[in-house]
C-alpha cells in the first residue's frame, strides 16, 4: 500500500518549488519542446498542452499517441482549475481521504479526472496562470515527466 500523506508532502512540495518569475510565449515553447525530447529519450508516445489563461500556447501530439489524450487533458486541467492543486495530487488526497473521486455528485467524470499529468503554472506572487500537462502514460509517469521537464527549464 502506498504512503498517501508522504507522496501528498512531496506533491505540495513540488508545487511550491517549481514556479516561475516570469512565463511568456517563449516560455511555454521552451518548456513544450523540452517535455518532447524527454519523452523521445525515454520512446514513449505523449500529448502535451500548456496553456495560460485560457490561450493555449502550445500543443503537440506525438506519432503513435491516442486520440483521447486531448479530452484527459482537458479533464485534468479542469481539475487543476477547480482545486488549484496538481492533478495527481487531488487525486491522492481524495484516495488518501477514501473518496472515490468519480463519485462526486458535484464534479461530472466527462469533464474531470484527477489522475497525474496536469500541474499548475504558478508565478511568484501572483498565483496560477495556467498548466503545463501530458497525457500518455500512467499517471504517476505522466506527472514525473512534467516535473522533470519543469525542473530543467526553471534551471
């Protein structure tokens, strides 16, 4: 069984830690072509969307990636817009609670997933702007290659 409260400390922390002075056009394209040469190393088949305030800045799907990856990035990011949270770790933290997240009466499962891949664009000061969210994988991969990705361009 896996320890919920140490992976939900680990999530927050990586919310606080990866967040940006700054976030432009640039940016976005930067970071989007970083999240493809990870996933091309690793020969795995992903979408990717970032988008800022509702403008979508960058989008791309991979040879071989499925088509239902854009509606689980649509659900995921509407989850990160509902909660203010990463994706993966909503979902955490209703299981860690036992809450089954697809029963919520309030939150329609076509319009929201809370698995891993869709994490907040935070500025310094302001606040979320936007997400940066992949699509492809399990959602615990989907999420590390996000933070991977996040890392290296915030470098």
């Amino acid at each position: 069984m896996e320890n919920y409260a140490e992976l939900l400390d680990t999530l927050t922390q990586q919310e606080q830690e990866l967040q940006f002075t700054a976030f432009s056009s640039d940016t976005a394209l930067t970071l989007g072509l970083k999240l493809i040469e990870l996933a091309k190393a690793g020969d795995k088949r992903i979408t990717i969307n970032i988008t800022v305030n509702g403008k979508v800045l960058f989008h791309h799907a991979m040879q071989g990636a499925s088509a239902d990856q854009a509606d689980w990035i649509r659900r995921k990011n509407n989850v990160v817009a509902r909660f203010g949270r990463c994706s993966f770790y909503v979902g955490i933290d209703h299981k860690h609670r036992g809450v089954v997240f697809e029963d919520i009466k309030y939150l329609d499962p076509r319009d929201h997933a809370a698995n891993g891949g869709a994490f907040p664009i935070t500025l310094k000061g302001t606040g979320i702007i936007g997400t940066v969210t992949v699509s492809g994988l399990r959602q615990a991969e989907d999420h590390a290659l996000v933070v991977e990705a996040l890392r290296a361009v915030l470098a």
